[in-house]
C-alpha cells in the first residue's frame, strides 16, 4: 500500500486517487484494444486475400471431359463423351429420348425401356461433376446406392451409374489426355 500511502501524502483524496488509477487503467485498455482491433483486420486482410485466390483458382476453367462406358444394359460397350462448350453450358440430359438436345448434347439409352424420357442430368460445374435424378420413374443409382431425386451427387472417375438396365462407368479426365482411360 505504498502507492494509496504514497498519494495520500501528495494531499490527495482517496476519490481523485481512484480517478487516477481509473485513468491509467482506462489507458491500458484503449491501448490494448486498439493493438487487438489491429490484429484482427490484419487476420481479416490476410483472409480475403486468401478467399480471393481460392476463388480466381475455383473459376479458372479446367479443361476437362466426362466419358460414360456402357458396362451393361442393352447399350453395354458404347461410349459417350460430354465435353463442357464455350458458351457454358454445361448440362447433359440423359434418358430414353431420340431428341436432338440427347443425340447431341447428352446420352441417349433408346433401347433400355425402363429409363424414363428425361431420366437425369449431369452437370459441370466448378471443376466438379454432378448427377441428378430428374425424378425419374424407375429412379438412379450410384454405386448401388438410391439417388434422391433432384439432388446432386459429386461424381468421381470410377463411379458406377446405374438406370434402368443399364450401367454406366464414369470416367473424368482433363481433354488434353488421350482417351486410352475410356477403353478401360
């Protein structure tokens, strides 16, 4: 108690000592503070710096393709490749139908009679690849699994899609690789 000894000899008052110290500590925490609020916009720059490069990563178009290999079904041994376009659009409709948008720009399976006309849809989006059951009558699976439908599921090479009667071995590769995956 030097210091409350201390104060009181300089004539003060035990109310202008506590004034005082109030002060000082009221200094400190300001100080403190302002160093804390410093480091975290420091933390908070550093964060959308890194957010900002993860995404200039995410859209930065990778070249890639989706091949689809019948491995059973009455289509068993065809191929279908579905490349993304220029123009971004990157959905392919698959299903029972002859239409052009599923000869074209999708997977046409006219001779599995148990696919529904628009039975899915695959996806390209962000450098991923998404199936999506259109509610189909007969449903979808993946890897022996029941698909919801219209929710998307991730693909991954490897993976087995299976409607109707037929099964379909996806393969993902960048375009720039030869297409000896999808003889496998």
């Amino acid at each position: 108690m030097a210091t409350t000894q201390e104060a009181l000899d300089d004539n003060m008052t035990v109310e202008q000592f506590l004034e005082q110290r109030f002060q000082l500590i009221l200094q400190d925490f300001k100080t403190h503070t302002a160093s804390l609020i410093s480091n975290l916009r420091s933390e908070y720059a550093e964060g959308v710096r890194s957010v900002k490069d993860m995404m200039s990563e995410a859209t930065q178009k990778r070249a890639f393709c989706v091949t689809l290999k019948c491995i059973g079904g009455p289509h068993i041994g065809q191929k279908f490749r579905l490349e993304p376009t220029e123009d971004g659009e990157d959905v392919f409709k698959m299903g029972r139908s002859t239409g052009k948008l599923f000869k074209e720009k999708g997977v046409s399976l006219y001779k599995d009679k148990e696919i529904s006309t628009t039975h899915a849809r695959i996806e390209l989006r962000n450098g991923q690849v998404f199936l999506i059951d259109a509610k189909s009558t007969n449903g979808t699976q993946l890897n022996n699994i029941d698909v919801e439908p219209m929710t998307p599921l991730r693909l991954k090479d490897g993976d087995v899609v299976c409607m109707g009667s037929t099964e379909l071995l996806v393969r993902v590769s960048d375009m720039e690789q030869d297409d000896v995956r999808a003889d496998e």
